[in-house]
C-alpha cells in the first residue's frame, strides 16, 4: 500500500497561527544552587527513546522521550523546546534526519497503546511541524532501534532532498498493558523513494524485520543488524546476505570512512574496513567486559572514526558509557555529572549522537534529560536548559492560605515544593526510594504542613504521609487517600483533608467526615468549602461546608463520579468535569446543563478532565483534557465569558520563536489568585503556565 503525502503539508487549522501559544512558560524547577551551576529549566520525567544531531548542522538536535513528545535544540544544545505541533502520536522510537537537509525529519511515531496515531511522521521545517505520512497501529513503546535511516547516496539537488530512506519495522510488538488493544503485527521492511513522503513495503523483508540499520554514505548498500546476524544488502533491499552470525548489539558505519562498518555483540567489536566483506575484532573492546554484562549500542564519530562509545549493561542499572579515542584500543569510563537538575539522575541505556564535525561534541542521555560532552564522552553534563516533561499523576491545589505555596506530586519523580510562587523549588521524597516515587493527592498549607499520597506502583493505593518540617521527616499512615483528593481550609492552616479525613492540628491526628469523601476546592470570597460524596455505583452528590469541613449539606446529584469542580460565586455557578465533558449548575435554575462550544481536537469534542475559575474575574475560565491514547490538540482551552465561547490554547501552528509549543496533553488546571496565571499539568509534557487575559 502506499501512502502519498497531501498537496498541503499542513491543515488549515495547522496554518492558522494562535495568539495564545506566545503566552506559554514552563515552570522552571529550579533553585539558587541550581541557579549558580546555570540550570534554568527541565525536569527530565520521561524515559528517552532516541535523539539526534543534524548531519549538515550540529546545531539542530532532537531528544525524542516514550509518551512526553519531541523536543528539539536549534542552537547546539543551549535551548531546548516541545516541538509537537501535528504530531499525534504520544512517543516516539527513532529519528533519522537528511543527511544533505536539516530541514527534513523523520521520526517512528509510537507510544505504550497501540493506535493509529503511531506510525511514520515527516517535517519538513525543522520539526516545527509534523505530518503523519504512513499510520501503524502499533505500540513500540520499549523499542529504542535505530531502525529508520536515509540513502546519503540518493541525494537529489532538484529538490534538495535525499530520495531513499528506509524503516525496519518491529516483529514482536507487544502493547505495555494487553487491555489497552492489539497491535498488527506485519514485521518487515520498508522503503520511501521520495524523501518520506510515501512508504512501500518491501518483498522479502521480512528477513530484516527488528533491526537496526545504517546505510554505507557513498555506495548505499544497507546494513541491517537482526537479532539473527548482520544482514548486507547491495541491491536497495531486494536480496540480503547473511555476513554475520549472532545477535547484535550495536551498529554504525561513519562519512569519514565510508567503507568501514562497526558492529557491537555482547561481548566484543568488530570491525570492516571492505563493506562488511570481512570484519576483525577490535581487541581492546575485551578490556569493557565484566560479570558478563553485555556491551549495548556503539556509536562512530561522522568525523573521525577513531573516536568509539557505547555502554554497558550491568545488574541493578549499572550502565556506565565507554569512550576511545584510538579506534578502541584503549577505553575511558565517562563521568555522568548529576548535580545540575533538581530530580534524581536514574541509569538509563547509552544512545549517542556525535557532532557532524567536532568529534568533542556528543548528545546522550544522562537519566530521563540531555547531556552533551565537549571532551569526546569523558564528561557529561547538562544539555543547556534540558526538557520539561514530569507528570503530575493526580490534583494539585494552591494553598488555600498562601497560594505562593504549592506542593506537586509527580508519577515517577516523587514531589516538589515551591514557598514563592514557583521561582525556587525543593525536591522531597515522601517513601525516600531514591529514584523518585508515585507520589499523588499532594496539599500544603504551610511549608510545615505537608500532605501527599505514596504509593508503591503506578495508581496504586495511596498511603497518607505527612511532614511538619518541610519535607525533612514524613509519617506514613496506615490509611490510603481514597478518593485520591487533598485539600485544606483558607481560614485556617492547620485544618487539611485528606479523602474523607480530616485534621484540625495540621495533620498529626484524624478523623472521618460525615457526608463528604472529597473536598475539591473553596469560594475564594466566602471561604466555603466544596466537596463531594461519592461511591461505588452511585451517583455523586456536590456538598458545601461553612465551619471548615465539621459538617457537610448538599447543594445537587450529578450522574456518576466527578472528576473537579469550580465555582462562581458571582453567578451562583458551579462547574463540573464528568465523563470527559463539562457542565453548570445554577442556584437560580437548579439544573446540570452540559456546556458545548468548546474547541475540538482531532476525535471531536474535547476530553474534560479539569475545570477553573478565574478568582479574580470569575467570567474567566479554564479547562484541560487530555486524550492520552494520542496527543490532543486542544486539551488547553479558555473562556472569557463564563463559558459562552471557548479559545483553543493548545498550540496548532508551526513553531516560529514567537512563542512556546505549551501546555500539550494537560489534563489539570489550576488559576494562581494573585497572579491570575493558569498553572496547566499535563500527562507527560511538564507543568506549564499560561498568561492571564
């Protein structure tokens, strides 16, 4: 089947430029010590699936992570931005990037559900923007292949482009969750004779399928390491030769030797200096072995193929990297500087990607963030500003007392507290594992009165754990935060909840509420609280408290569990996000009226998960949905007029430096009372604020 690409690369809602998307920030997780060392933004949350380096442009780079999107670098690393506009897909596996255009991309789209969002995408202007140009339902989410390459040979100046590319499609596909659907499973291989645009499946290919590939950048014969042996093909995929028994680990071939191939097993290099003719070993790479742990991924220098790296994969995530720099005589372990980001630095595989022409310069990973090296691999330290991509599992609130004051708590990466609105943060971990945690349901009232949910694995039950000294000492309880909601009263620090607890002494004794399982959120005028009583199989019922949660009345019945709730107190309004829509309830018309007009994003109507009122100007109003299964692209939406009309925030125009690719898959929104900012967390893409109208 083939698969032509439109006469329009991009939509006209791709084209139609958004005046909302120049008013998009991350919030910068830093502090003074991070400061002085010149970290100024990135978090690193998401495992890392590929990256790369133009070949004609060094200062072009892209770090493409599992289900947190694409981020690329136009200035050698010092700056990184989200670059995702009309890429659906959640993830990514691999990258390849012309080697004669730096404008042209390609990237194998994939994510842990299988969904036709997945597949092969093209850019045509520096990832600015994507178009999907061959959907594959697959999932390929644990898959990190170089599995996608261009021809260099193929070069057509007419056109600027480079003709042949080529994508070794995965064989054994499975999704990360069976309930999430099936994948196709068509192992194979395919091949593009026009830059990308379209896609063929190649007779035979079969035999090459789950591979990673390099193409030899003056002759084209393609080299395909399977988990058979090293294939050879000198005819653009027709017929293979077998020119390597065993399973690779690694493979490369480098401009400055054409005719030379590098091939990793586990336990040794190789090297051909015929086209894979013949292959010797490299008899220093002997020296790398120990305990039996396998060597992983070598990568040649483009410019100097005496420059080698790779890792090596030991028990209990000891992954060091190695580096030579006489074609691997001889081997120097790399040194992973850590102390410039405020989460933990946890192993990760080594995947590298060296400068054009500086052999100094190389791109990898260092934990779930970029790392450059500008001594050839001996040291790696933080790639500029780094990426933004941590998820906050569950809800987050301001403090009710000192909105200044916010306590998130992050799927994977434990928590983080700011006392000053967001420009200084600390790190804490509630469970103390040293990795991070699964930290959900997170309130602080007080920098010494901190509330957050620990639970052992993803969207497991959260135990209540609670720290009177900013996070140095934290007391675990028994008792699990169910519903998986923390909040405290705005007329007094020392009251919190904690699902259906409640605490008048700042968290140090508990005890059950009557009529309310949830408190969710306060009329910032009145200070009333409202919550919700919730159970299996029933409806929900919205409750209001005036004596600081002692006592609950119900205000109205909603259909179903209630995902959040916002209130108007100059309209007598309350807004409800329920089954991924919104609705109102009025006093005057004590009515659940579903709400429409809002933007649609690539499946229709938005997903509403979230709902906020502006406090300040209460006709203001925000909601945030995410699809999850694929990028939305309109999971960040604003009213001006009480929910009249709605204007899309999620950005859908290419990027242009004017303005940040913000805000992606949110799925939580809160307003700050002072500053009037919307603080957006999203499934994967960070925290980010958008500007007040």
């Amino acid at each position: 089947m083939r698969f032509p690409l439109s006469a329009a690369l991009l939509s006209a809602a791709l084209l139609c430029a958004s005046t909302a998307a120049a008013q998009w920030r991350p919030v910068t997780f830093t502090n003074p010590e991070l400061r002085a060392k010149g970290t100024l933004t990135g978090d690193g949350c998401q495992w890392f699936r590929a990256l790369a380096i133009a070949p004609t442009n060094g200062d072009f780079m892209l770090w493409c992570t599992d289900v947190g999107g694409l981020f690329r670098s136009l200035d050698g690393g010092r700056n990184w931005e989200p670059a995702n506009v009309g890429f659906h897909s959640r993830g990514s596996a691999a990258v390849a990037i012309d080697p004669h255009n730096a404008d042209r991309v390609l990237v194998v789209a994939a994510n842990s559900v299988p969904t036709e969002r997945n597949g092969l995408y093209l850019s045509t202007d520096r990832a600015a923007s994507w178009l999907q140009v061959l959907p594959v339902r697959m999932s390929g989410t644990r898959d990190m292949r170089r599995q996608i390459a261009f021809d260099p040979s193929t070069y057509d100046p007419s056109q600027n482009l480079t003709r042949v590319a080529y994508w070794s499609r995965l064989d054994n596909d499975p999704p990360h969750n069976p309930a999430w659907g099936e994948t196709v499973r068509e192992p194979g291989f395919y091949k593009s004779t026009d830059g990308g645009e379209s896609w063929l499946r190649v007779r035979g290919g079969e035999i090459v399928a789950d591979a990673e590939i390099a193409v030899h950048p003056k002759r084209g014969y393609i080299y395909a390491a399977t988990p058979k042996g090293l294939h050879i093909s000198r005819d653009g995929g027709a017929s293979w030769k077998l020119a390597l028994p065993g399973r690779p680990t690694g493979l490369d071939v480098s401009p400055a030797a054409p005719d030379s191939v590098w091939v990793s097993f586990a336990d040794r290099v190789l090297r051909s200096d015929d086209s894979g003719a013949t292959f010797a070993p490299i008899v220093g790479a002997q020296s790398l072995r120990a305990d039996r742990a396998p060597l992983r991924n070598l990568a040649v220098s483009p410019s100097d193929p005496s420059r080698l790296i790779l890792y090596r994969e030991g028990a209990d995530w000891d992954w060091p990297r190695f580096t030579s720099h006489d074609g691997g005589a001889t081997w120097t372990r790399s040194t992973l500087h850590r102390d410039r980001v405020i989460v933990p630095t946890n192993s990760r595989q080594g995947r590298f990607a060296f400068h054009p022409t500086d052999p100094d310069i190389i791109l990898a990973p260092g934990g779930d963030y970029p790392m450059l090296s500008r001594d050839g691999g001996r040291n790696f330290t933080l790639a500029g500003n780094g990426v933004n991509n941590i998820y906050v599992g569950g809800a987050f609130n301001f403090s009710a007392v000192d909105p200044d004051i916010l306590f998130l708590g992050s799927q994977d990466y434990a928590t983080l507290l700011t006392t000053d609105g967001g420009q200084n943060w600390t790190y804490l971990e509630p469970g103390g594992k040293g990795w991070g945690g699964y930290n959900y349901a997170t309130y602080a009232s007080t920098a010494d009165a901190l509330l957050a949910g620990e639970a052992e694995h993803w969207g497991g039950p959260s135990r209540r754990a609670v720290s009177p000294d900013r996070g140095r000492t934290w007391r675990i309880a028994r008792e699990t935060i169910e519903p998986k909601f923390t909040y405290g009263d705005p007329r007094d620090p020392r009251t919190l909840f904690a699902g259906n607890q409640r605490s008048t002494d700042a968290g140090r004794t508990w005890s059950p509420m009557h009529n309310a399982t949830s408190v969710r959120t306060h009329d910032h005028r009145s200070g009333t609280l409202y919550g919700v009583r919730e159970g299996r199989d029933r409806p929900s019922v919205v409750v209001f408290s005036t004596d600081r949660g002692a006592s609950w009345r119900d205000l109205f019945t909603v259909p179903g569990q209630i995902d959040d709730l916002a209130v108007d107190p100059q309209r007598q309004r309350i807004y409800v996000a329920r089954g991924g829509r919104l609705y109102q309830w009025e006093r005057s018309t004590p009515e659940l009226v579903e709400l429409f007009g809002l933007a649609h994003d690539q499946e229709g109507p938005p997903h509403v998960r979230s709902v906020a009122v502006d406090p300040a100007d209460t006709s203001v109003v925000y909601i945030a949905g995410n699809r999850n299964i694929f990028a939305s692209d309109a999971s960040a939406q604003r009213s001006r007029d009480a929910g009249l009309t709605w204007e899309n925030l999620t950005r859908t125009a290419p990027l242009d430096g004017r303005g940040l690719d913000g805000g992606r898959e949110a799925h939580f929104v809160r307003v700050h009372p002072k500053t009037r900012e919307a603080w957006f967390a999203t499934n994967c893409y960070g925290v980010w604020i958008h500007a007040a109208p």
